[in-house]
C-alpha cells in the first residue's frame, strides 16, 4: 500500500492568466495510476487568510465543504482530511473547534490540515486548537516558516523552540510537520533568514529536528515539496540515515499543486531508487510508503 500523505484540489495558480494545470479529481487519480500509489490524502487548501489564491474567490466548488462533499465521491482512493485556522473559533485562546472538528469526523475526515495560518506555533490559540484535534484523535498536518514576511505558516525561530513547546504541550496530538522551516532544522546553524528557504550543502551537524524527533513520539515528517526532497537529498550520505533512523516517523508525500508534467514531484522514484540500490531496506520503504500513514490514520 502506498499513500500520498499531502496532496491539494483546486486552482493554485497565483495569476489565472498563468499557463498551468490545476488539479482535479480526475486528473489526481490519473497520477496516482500512473506513478503507482494507491491512495492520496487530500489537504483542504484556503483555511488561512496568507495562502488563499484567486481560485478561492473566483472558482466554484472551492470552499472547504465544497472539497470535503466532493471528495467523497472517489473515496476509495482519496482519504479526506478537514482544515482550520487556530485564528477560528472566536479568535481566542479558549475557541471551541467541536463544531467543525464533528462535522469534518461527520464527513469522514481522519485528519486535520494542512495548517498554514502565519502566527507562532507556540502561540495559545494554536495549541488550543491541537490540543481539541488530538481529543478527537486527529492527526495534524502543518507548514512551518520563520518570521519573515510574505509568506504563510505557523512560525518559529532557528532551533525550533515554539515547535518543541507545541509538541510538549499538546502531547496527545501527533503532529506532522511540512514545509522550509520544518525541513531546515534537519541541520544545525540555521539563521532566521534559512527558516524560510531551502538550504543546501551537507549535514555538518544535526539539527533541531533530529532531536526533537528522538524526544517527543507525537512529531513526524511530511517529506513532501521541494522542503522535504531537498532536505532529504542535500547530503547523499546523512538523508538515507535520517530515513533509516526516523523510518517510523516519515511519510511519503508530494504536494503536487499542478496537473501539468511540470508539476510532478520526484519524492516516490527518490525512495525506490533508494530502495534498489540498497540504501533503503524495504522494510523502511514500506514503513515511510505507506504503513506510517495507515498508523496515523487510524481505523476507517
């Protein structure tokens, strides 16, 4: 069983004049065939003010009801998750999510994200809101940054301390991070400025990740986009280690936002050729492929 723990639904197109395919059901499954997966979990896109694009005002069908009604019509192949933003509910500390996170169970969501509101992971409406999906048994999906502008996810400083401080204070909730602040902290030395991009070179020191991966059971990896891959693939020999170390912490997953040839994401054929070259046991590969995600997902 293999699952594609992050995919999206709709027009990401930041201008709709751009010459790229959006994503549909349709088309998703037909790249699901064709690379071989079996199922995909689909991230609600447009919870959050910072990351909504003219298809949330202009499409029809883009709401996130509207994706959650329609996804299950392909249930078979697509696991549902529902999304919120910690600034819901009243825009407080103490906001009751029971209403959406009933509806979304209602629906047959089995998780919850991706979450990309732009305030601090630490912050107390954002580990109110964790703290509810973990009581209900769902896991969360979130995209993690730094502090500077212009961009949107939960926030941190170099380190991860707000990430850790989530982790320590909704231990019930298991949390699946995404996302360049997320995958910087693969490596040490990281300035405010790299919790935003894509650093390369090698692992000369373990990060903040590693760490808290050894210490907190609820944390786990979202290998998706160019944060993931190219954390995963910017040291040939500290990757394979990290995926071999953490094999029942890590999730396949692309985060494909097109439906062109351009949009396609090289995370499944990274893993295979992993696996044939002996660097991956398939006992790992089948762990971080698909199991981890059955695990996290529970009982249908």
């Amino acid at each position: 069983m293999i699952i594609d723990f992050h995919t999206h639904i709709g027009d990401l197109r930041a201008r709709l004049t751009d010459a790229r395919e959006p994503v549909t059901f349709e088309n998703m499954i037909a790249r699901l065939d064709e690379e071989g997966i079996d199922q995909a979990v689909l991230l609600p896109i447009y919870s959050a003010p910072e990351a909504i694009y003219p298809g949330f005002i202009l499409n029809e069908g883009a709401s996130i009801r509207d994706q959650i009604v329609a996804a299950a019509r392909y249930s078979e192949r697509i696991i549902c998750f529902g999304n919120l933003d910690p600034r819901w509910a009243g825009n407080s500390r103490g906001g009751d999510y029971g209403a959406y996170l009933d509806w979304f169970i209602a629906h047959g969501c089995r998780g919850i994200g991706e979450v990309t509101a732009n305030i601090p992971f630490d912050d107390l409406r954002t580990v109110n809101m964790f703290r509810q999906c973990g009581e209900r048994g769902l896991c969360v999906v979130l995209h993690g940054v730094g502090f500077e502008p212009g961009t949107y996810g939960l926030q941190d400083d170099p380190g991860a301390p707000r990430l850790e401080r989530l982790l320590r204070e909704a231990p019930r909730t298991n949390v699946v991070g995404h996302g360049p602040g997320f995958w910087a902290e693969i490596a040490a030395g990281l300035t405010p400025y790299d919790k935003m991009g894509y650093p390369t070179g090698p692992v000369a020191e373990e990060g903040a990740l590693p760490r808290l991966l050894r210490a907190y059971p609820n944390l786990y990896c979202d290998m998706s986009a160019g944060s993931g891959f190219g954390a995963l693939t910017r040291d040939p020999d500290y990757g394979p280690r990290f995926l071999d170390e953490f094999q029942d912490r890590v999730l396949f997953a692309t985060d494909v936002c097109f439906a062109d040839a351009e949009g396609r994401m090289p995370h499944l054929g990274h893993l295979r050729d992993l696996l044939a070259s002996g660097k991956l046991s398939r006992r790992a590969f089948d762990k971080i492929t698909g199991e981890n995600a059955l695990k996290l997902l529970g009982p249908k």
